[in-house]
C-alpha cells in the first residue's frame, strides 16, 4: 500500500457514481414507503429524518440540510407545524431565530417512517452473501465517519 496522498479526484468521482446506484436501488423503497404514509411530501419527510437525527436545530440550518430557500423552508416548516408533527418556538440564544424540533406525533411518525424503510432496505440486503454485507457494513460505517466529519468542518467555517 502506497502512503501517496489519496487522489481526491477519483474519491470525488465515486462519491458521485453512488448517488445513481442509491437512487436505483433504494431511491424506489423510499418513495413507495412515503406513498404507504400518504401524509408528508418528500420535503417534508427529509425535513423530518434530519430533526430527527440532530435533536431538533435552528430553522436556517435546516433550510442549509435541505438546500431549501428561505420561502420554501417557511412554507415546508408551516406544513409541519399544521399537522402537528414540529413544534417552532423561539431559539433560546437569539430570538430572531426559530428552533425547529419534532412534537411526540412527528417523532412517532417518522420513526414509523424509518423502521418500515429499514425493513425493505434489510431485505434487499440479502441479496448479497454474508461476507459482502459485513464488507458493506464496514464501508457504510468509514463513508458514514467520513460524512460527519467533513460535516463538521463545514459547519465551522458557516
């Protein structure tokens, strides 16, 4: 094994060929387990799963998780509130800003949500011997560590 400096052209290039790969093998799953719901917009799901993961998190944040623009974010978040699944309070260090954080029913919705995707997404692991679904457990857990501290840097420099 060579200590040259990875070649972060070609690690740049792989990242990119797993987005197509994700969406052809997943992206399918994802979206008829939205359907089963029949209650939230892709938007609005995503805007879920990332408050759910974080513990709640200032509004702007999340319009920066989703790449969502101002009018979009308070339209999406307005939806939200609605259905009673995130409750929108003023943050406690700056009261300009709101605090976005998921009501008991949106934590139970889509941690419903996340256990039937996990259920079909396990299923089609199996397609695979074990052996390659511990190598790509292994590999998911390194992109995984890889993500969050990338994550982080940015997060600094916002």
């Amino acid at each position: 094994m060579s200590d040259e400096e990875p070649d972060t052209y070609e690690m740049s290039e792989r990242i990119l060929s797993i987005i197509p790969h994700f969406h052809r093998t997943f992206g399918l799953y994802i979206e008829r387990n939205r359907l089963e719901a029949g209650i939230c917009n892709k938007n609005q799901e995503k805007a879920l799963l990332v408050l759910r993961d974080n513990d709640g998190m200032i509004a702007s944040r999340l319009g920066a998780c989703l790449n969502l623009q101002r009018g979009s974010l308070t339209s999406l978040v307005d939806g939200l509130v609605d259905m009673g699944f995130v409750m929108k309070s003023p943050d406690a260090d700056d009261r300009r800003k709101a605090h976005l954080e998921l009501t008991p029913e949106g934590r139970s919705y889509i941690d419903e949500r996340h256990d039937s995707l996990r259920a079909r997404i396990g299923e089609s692991l199996l397609a695979l011997s074990r052996s390659e679904r511990r190598e790509f457990g292994q590999g998911l857990e390194a992109l995984l560590e890889a993500f969050k501290r990338i994550e982080a840097r940015e997060e600094k420099n916002d």
